[in-house]
C-alpha cells in the first residue's frame, strides 16, 4: 500500500477506518448518500459473507459495507461530541464483494482503489451493465447474502446531463432507473438476504419498484440534511417476498438548524470507522442528489 497514490486530477481519501479511496477531485464523488447506504446495509445483515454492489461507481457502497461487515467497532462520543474509533476483524472467513459498474472512468478507478487497499483476494470487479444477464450468471442467482444500490435519481428528459461522462453517469438514469436495479438485486438475494437502496425521498417510484420486482419493503428511512427542511433522499431496506412486515425508522438527521452535525450523525460516523472531532461540521457540499450535506469521509471528521 506504500505506493498508493492519486494520479493528476485526483485525491486519494479518507473511506472507512484505514481504507481509503480515489476519486476524481472535478468529478463525481462518494458522498453522504453512499455512506447511509452501506449504514443501513451493514446494521441490517451484519454478518454477510457475500456482497454485492450494483452500479457500483468508485466502489464507495460496498466497501464501506464490506469494511463494516469485516469489523467489530467500538468507540463512543465524548461529551463534546468528537470521538476515535477502535476496531477489529470479525471471526471467520472475511466477507467477500462483487462491483458491477459500467463507466469506465469509475470503473478503472475501483479497480486501483481496491488494488491499493489490497483486496484483491476478496473483492472483483464486473464492467458493464447491471441490466445485463451476464453481470449476473445464472450461478450467482439467490447467492448474496447483501446487496446493495445508489442508483442515479434523474430520468433521461428530465435534467441537464453533465458533459462529464463520469458525473453525467452518476446523476442521469443512462443505463437503468431504480426499476431495474430492484429486478436485478432480486435475482442475487439468497433467502433471508436484504436489499439497501438510496433514492430521491421525493420521488415515488421505489416503492413500486420493490413490489414489481417481487421484493418485500422491510422499512424507509428519510435523510434530513438540516433539522427544520424536508427529507432529501431516503434508504429503503427490502428483503425477499415474506420477510417481514414494514416498519419504517425515524427520520436520520445530519445537521442541526444552526449547521452543527447532530449527536445521531456523529454517532454514525463513528459506526462506520470514522474519526469524528468535536469542533463545528465544515462547509456543505453537494451530495449526490444535490442536497446540502456535509462530505463523509474527505474530512475525516
């Protein structure tokens, strides 16, 4: 990992206790979408074995959760609100993960990142397209125990489409919509597996996309950058048909109304193998469904 660096154009950052990643600094990256995401993920099937990550992008999602998987963490807040987080590996085989992405800028960038972490041995890498049979052979059907997706929120029609192929990916529905996803993450779920999914909180195409593809919608959670505004985005946790009666969660709530990152967000952080210091939250960014949200893992806290 000595020789883990960024190229021009690039940083190398912060992801998930000592794992870090690369990212375009002008292009699309990991943001507070992905890593409530792979939250959800990991806290609902904490001991997966088998990963999958759809439209995988830079390889955010799903290393954050395969991390969280891996890891016993420990690590409370102090009374200021900072806190340093200890971990260490679960027993047993380590959990293993499959990208499927199919921009090839994202997809290159992955295949370093995990290369420069050295997870060769647990992780591959598919490029193409979800909707493909082949990204998913027969033989994989109903054998992940996680999988999880953060799909683009914006039909084709409907927006800009960046002339940044990288952006322009990540935001537009170019290869697939939320639909598509849902059919797919319901081919690879082995019984008792669970589907983690971020989506626009205003849009309402989740929830019939979960039924349409023969899912079972387990719970949504709304994301509420700044106490006071609406839900911006929303996770939703789906199982195969039968596996529960729905229960929605209570709003998660990023920042306070004065800007301040709340104690619930803090303590998340942390979950996810994050130094959280106790000083005020930095300066918002753009997540990736254009909300106001303070950047994850760049910062370290």
């Amino acid at each position: 990992m000595s020789d883990f660096q960024a190229q021009a154009g690039e940083t190398l950052d912060l992801l998930a206790g000592d794992w870090r990643i690369l990212q375009l600094r002008a292009g699309h990256r990991f943001s507070t979408d992905d890593m409530v995401t792979a939250w959800l993920a990991s806290r609902a099937r904490p001991g997966a074995r088998r990963l999958l990550d759809l439209g995988a992008g830079i390889g955010s999602v799903g290393l954050m959760t395969l991390w969280c998987v891996g890891h016993r963490v420990r690590g409370q807040l102090d009374g200021d609100g900072g806190g340093v987080p200890r971990w260490s590996a679960r027993g047993g085989p380590p959990p293993t993960l499959m990208m499927v992405e199919a921009q090839e800028v994202s997809h290159q960038l992955a295949r370093r990142t995990v290369v420069g972490n050295g997870l060769q041995d647990r992780v591959r890498l598919r490029h193409g397209d979800l909707r493909d049979p082949a990204m998913l052979p027969r033989e994989e059907h109903g054998t992940y125990d996680l999988v999880t997706g953060s799909p683009p929120y914006i039909p084709v029609g409907k927006g800009h489409i960046s002339p940044h192929p990288q952006r322009a990916a990540c935001r537009m529905e170019l290869r697939g919509d939320v639909f598509d996803y849902c059919r797919t993450a319901a081919s690879a779920l082995a019984p008792g597996g669970r589907f983690a999914l971020v989506h626009a909180a205003g849009d309402d195409r989740p929830e019939p996309a979960f039924a349409d593809a023969g899912l079972c919608l387990l719970h949504r959670q709304d994301v509420v950058f700044r106490r006071g505004r609406p839900a911006t985005i929303a996770v939703f946790l789906a199982g195969p048909a039968g596996a529960g009666e729905r229960r929605d969660l209570p709003p998660l709530v990023v920042r306070e109304a004065d800007g301040r990152w709340t104690r619930q967000w803090r303590a998340l952080r942390l979950q996810m193998g994050v130094t959280v210091r106790p000083e005020r939250a930095p300066a918002g960014v753009l997540s990736a469904s254009g909300s106001d949200a303070p950047a994850p893992g760049a910062s370290g806290g």
